[in-house]
C-alpha cells in the first residue's frame, strides 16, 4: 500500500489517482470518478496516516488530498 507524507484537507477515503485538483475543481465530477474506483478508507485509516480533510458542500462529502511519497501524484480521498 502506498504511504502518504503530506495531507492537505480533512476526509473519510478512496483514493483517486490522477492529476491535482483544487477546491474549485468540479466536485461533482470528482465524486463520480471516486465511485468508479470503489476502493474506500475508514476513519480510523485517516486518523492512522495523520491525514485531514474538508467538506465540500456541493457534493455532501468530505475530501482529502494528499501526495504518494514515490511519485508525488494526487491521491484523493473519500472518508466513510
């Protein structure tokens, strides 16, 4: 599994690999291309990784990003 260094936003997760993405991306779409990848993080797995996340009203969901330690791409994250 990979390792996570640095946490941007507070959230429960599923990681989303891919391009960054910002506060402003389309959340909507974000979360659509979350459920696609079905692979989901508990709480106690965000507080273990010292990850935080944010609530994006928009969606209804908590978010977090955070970089892989090994190529430093975007990791999203849904907390359930």
């Amino acid at each position: 599994m990979t390792e996570f260094t640095l946490a941007l936003l507070p959230m429960e997760m599923l990681f989303l690999k891919g391009q960054l993405e910002t506060a402003t991306a389309d959340e909507e779409k974000l979360d659509e291309r979350c459920d696609q990848k079905k692979e989901y993080i508990s709480h106690q797995e965000l507080h273990t990784r010292k990850l935080c996340a944010r609530w994006w009203p928009s969606i209804g969901r908590y978010w977090s990003k955070a970089y892989a330690k090994t190529n430093l791409s975007a990791v999203f994250i849904r907390i359930y």
